[in-house]
C-alpha cells in the first residue's frame, strides 16, 4: 500500500511516442517508486500514456540475437502539451449553439 500511495502523490505527466520504425517495438517506462510500464507499439502508432515526471523511457526490438535497445528517452522529451480548451466550450451553452440538442 506504501508504494500506491508514493505513486498518487507523484506528479503524472501526458506523455506521447510514435513508432516511426516499420517494425514492432516494445515501450518500457521506468519510473520512481517503483512504477513501470510496458506496451507493445506497433509501426506508425502514436502511444499516449501517464508517468511519474522524472521516469526513462527504453524503446527495444527484437533482433536476430535476441532483445535490442534501440534508444533511451527521458520522460521529459515526450511530454504532449494539453489542447487549449476553446473559449466557447468553456462558456457553455450559452455562448456555443451547437452545444444544444435539436
């Protein structure tokens, strides 16, 4: 329970990845307090995802000799930036029409 409780009261940051390789890769973060992560991402996929902000993320791939890393990121460099919320939808109805049903 004491390493729940340290991840909840890490900062999670909005992370993104695309696979820009025609082959499948694998996705590992590796975080503080324990947190990991691993997803497969295949060719083209944009990958999004939540981590503890100071976490390493390692893209691997299969070889002919096995399991190869291919590159280490920091979980800095993948941050997305939030989509700003339009002005109208914040107002709600009143100021967006097409937010009422017909």
């Amino acid at each position: 329970m004491k390493v729940l409780d340290q991840l909840a009261r890490t900062e999670q940051v909005d992370c993104g990845y695309r696979n820009s390789s025609d082959r499948m890769v694998i996705l590992r973060c590796i975080g503080p307090g324990q947190f990991f992560l691993e997803r497969v991402v295949f060719p083209f996929e944009l990958l999004t995802f939540q981590c503890p902000e100071m976490s390493e993320v390692e893209i691997w791939t299969h070889g002919l000799g096995g399991p190869e890393l291919l590159e280490s990121i920091e979980s800095r460099e993948l941050i997305m930036e939030s989509a700003p919320v339009p002005e109208a939808a914040a107002g709600g109805i009143e100021l967006n029409p097409w937010l009422q049903a017909s």
